[in-house]
C-alpha cells in the first residue's frame, strides 16, 4: 500500500492534471477559433451587405438622372441579382424575400418606364417636373413607391448588419 500512496497516487494525480490541463487548454484554443472564424463571418457579411447596398443604390440614383438608359438600368439590375445570389449565404432567409421582391420591382419599375411608345416617359422621370399621362403617371407612382418601401426594409436590415457585433 506505501508503494501505491508514494508513488503510483501521485503519478496518476499528476497524469490527470496533466490531461485536464491539455483538455482545458485544447477548449480555449477551439474557443479562440470560433470566435476568429465568427469575426471574419461578420466582417465578411458587412463587406457583401455594403456592396449589395452601394449596387442598389447606383440603380437608384440612375433612375433619377440622365445619366440612365434602359439597357444600362437591364444590366445594373441583372447584376444586383447576380451579386444578390452569388452572396446568398450571408443573407438571412427571412431577409431574402424583401431582396427579391425590391430586385423584381426593379425591373417592373424599369419596364414601365421604357416601356414601348413610352419615349418620353425617360426624360420626364428624370425631370420630375412635367406630367405623365395619367394612367401610367398613377403606374409609375405605385412602383416607385413599392421600390422606396423595399428600399428602406433592405436599408435597415443592412445597418443592423453594420452595426452588429
């Protein structure tokens, strides 16, 4: 028995400690990773969210100068879609139907715009200050309305993305 409580105890004693100390100092380093790899995610969600929003943005601001064509305003969009689905997986799922929708108003609000013997319908837009014929002035309103309200759904889920933690 003196051999086992001099020798053989405090060997073990020492082996279990030894083994409890790598386990806990193997949990921190699992910890540490964690939190790394969640960082990087954050960082990297902010960084897709900024340029699907700065996209949106530059589609907006075209609608509103003449700066804009119909084919140009195609492909600004087309790529907002793009960019939206290679990006997917840092997009909530609760947060992609709004996306889609803003991206499908988008091009709605676009056709009707340029729509076919609508030529002038452009140049007024940009304008704002003369007059659409009434029934596609009442259209053009109702779309430009339901981007604005998609618009500002996707603008305050992107600064909640900023200014996550």
């Amino acid at each position: 028995m003196s051999v086992f409580v001099d020798k053989i105890l405090p060997a073990a004693i020492g082996e279990i400690s030894g083994l409890i100390v790598a386990l806990l100092g193997f949990y921190q380093w699992r910890k540490q990773q964690e939190r790394t790899r969640r960082t990087e995610f954050i960082a990297a969600k902010r960084n897709v969210c900024e340029g699907f929003w700065n996209t949106l943005e530059e589609i907006n601001l075209r609608f509103r100068e003449s700066t804009g064509s119909n084919p140009q305003l195609f492909e600004q969009i087309k790529s907002a879609n793009v960019y939206f689905l290679k990006h997917s997986l840092y997009f909530e799922d609760e947060g992609q139907a709004p996306i889609n929708k803003d991206i499908e108003a988008l091009e709605r609000f676009r056709a009707a715009l340029y729509a076919p013997g609508n030529e002038d319908v452009a140049s007024v837009w940009e304008q704002t200050c003369e007059e659409f014929p009434v029934e596609l002035d009442k259209e053009l309103t109702r779309l430009d309305g339901e981007v604005q309200g998609l618009r500002q759904a996707i603008k305050s889920k992107v600064l909640a993305v900023m200014t996550q933690d």
